[in-house]
C-alpha cells in the first residue's frame, strides 16, 4: 500500500539523478545520447540496491535560470526523463533548477513522472541568480490543468538561498502548505550536501500534517539520528566519489548506505 506521497516504503530514499549538462547550458557536450547514457547507468546502479524513488535534476547546468528553462533544455530534459522512467519502477520526480516550477510540471508529464520539487514555491529569497519568487499561484492553476496526479514538494528555506524579510520558519512551512498547497515539505542545510539543522526539522514537523523530507546532508553515519523525525530522504551528495555532487554515483557509497537503512528499518519493526 503506497503512502500519502506515492511510495511504498515507509520513509523513502529518494537518489539524485544529477544530469550531465544539458542544451542551452554553457557546459553542453553536444550529444543527448551521452547524457542519456550516463542517466541510464546510474539509474542502474540505484536499481541494484533498491532505492525507492528518483529525482532528475538539471543540476550541471550552472549558471542556473533563476526561472524559466529555454525550450531547447525543457525538450532534452523531458526525452531524457523518460528515458529514465522506463527504466526505473519506483517514482519519479523532476527538479527544473533554479526554479521552473511549470517546467517541471512539463517535464514530469511528458515523462509520465509522480512529482515535481520546488525550490522556492511560496515567497522570495535572494539567491545566487538574484531574487527569486515563489510562483505558486501558477503551479498550481497549470496543475489542475495538465496533471492534477502529479505532486509537489516544496522546499522551506532552501539552500543557497536567504529569505527577504524577517524568517520565521514557521510562517513559512505553514504558508507553503495552507497558503501554497504543497504536498510535502522539504528541508535542507544551507548548501548543496550541508546536514540539515536538527532543530529546523523538529520545527517544520511540529507544524504541518504533510511529510517532511529531509532534502540534502543524510548520511550513512547521521541516518540513525535523522530517521525518526523524517519522513523521507533525498541523497545526492553522499552516492557520489568523495561526496562531490558533480562526481559519479560510487557502486559502493549506494551499497553502504542502503545497508545502514535496512538495518534501521528492520531494528524498527522488533521494536
């Protein structure tokens, strides 16, 4: 029986597919085929330890937008998703960097994804790229339009990012859901790969009924301590050589910690 966010599991470990960089980015290589391949053999590797879901990233294609994608990235990054769906049972979600909330929602329907992560869904925050501003009113008008199955997870102070005016953790996860209607909430350290601060998640999990995934900084080592309060876990940083977002995916890292979650998972059900 799936949860309220679509999985089977308990708490889901949700991989990063961080893509090679893709048309219309500084960094393009020029073959979609390689980008495609590349996808493919690390959706392998995460298949092989039985990682319940993905989340495709446009993540090497920095600079980043601070919204919209251009059409020639949208077009590879739908062909490459589903490429990646029809390899991978589990869900599949898309991340349109910076935050191109109805390009995901683009993405994820042609590629027949579950959900969508949004940066910054609600409010504004000033970021690497500038000010960025939530676009909820939007998302969720293109939603109920084009696919209304399709959720959202809506990132609370994300990373790389400095809220405008006095934050206040609590106002923001309660408008993100009440005010913004996202399905899940996630919540991040304050850079790519940071733990997330301990405190935050006990306070943004005391204040709304929606599941709360911790979306950067889990660990092998610090999954004991964080697996009680979440709901669910993004990792991207810690499958990689060195835990270097823009390395490869480590057979072995996979290994490791899916080891330290199964034996989480059974030493839960004696209890």
């Amino acid at each position: 029986m799936k949860n309220s966010i679509g999985f089977e599991n308990k708490k889901p470990i949700i991989a990063c597919i961080h893509l090679l960089p893709l048309p219309g980015s500084p960094l393009y290589s020029g073959s979609i085929q390689k980008i495609i391949d590349f996808a493919l053999t690390e959706t392998e590797i995460f298949k092989k330890y039985n990682i319940h879901g993905l989340i495709v990233e446009n993540f090497r294609d920095v600079p980043f937008f601070p919204n919209y994608l251009p059409p020639e990235t949208i077009a590879a990054f739908s062909i490459i998703t589903h490429e990646i769906k029809k390899s991978f049972q589990g869900p599949v979600g898309v991340n349109a960097l910076r935050n191109d909330a109805l390009g995901a929602l683009a993405v994820a329907h042609s590629a027949e994804a579950q959900f969508i992560r949004v940066n910054i869904h609600t409010g504004a925050a000033i970021t690497d790229q500038g000010l960025v501003q939530g676009e909820a009113h939007n998302t969720l008008r293109k939603r109920a339009m084009l696919c209304p199955e399709i959720l959202i997870f809506a990132d609370v102070a994300v990373k790389h990012a400095t809220p405008i005016g006095t934050p206040n953790l609590v106002r923001e996860t309660k408008d993100t859901v009440e005010r913004g209607l996202a399905d899940a909430v996630i919540v991040s350290g304050d850079a790519t790969g940071a733990t997330v601060n301990t405190k935050d998640l006990i306070r943004v999990k005391e204040n709304t009924s929606k599941p709360v995934i911790i979306g950067s900084g889990t660990t092998a080592e610090n999954l004991k301590k964080l697996y009680p309060t979440a709901d669910g876990f993004i990792v991207g940083s810690y499958f990689k050589k060195d835990c270097l977002a823009n390395n490869a995916v480590e057979d072995n890292r996979v290994a490791q910690f899916m080891d330290r979650y199964n034996s989480i998972v059974q030493d839960e059900k004696k209890i």
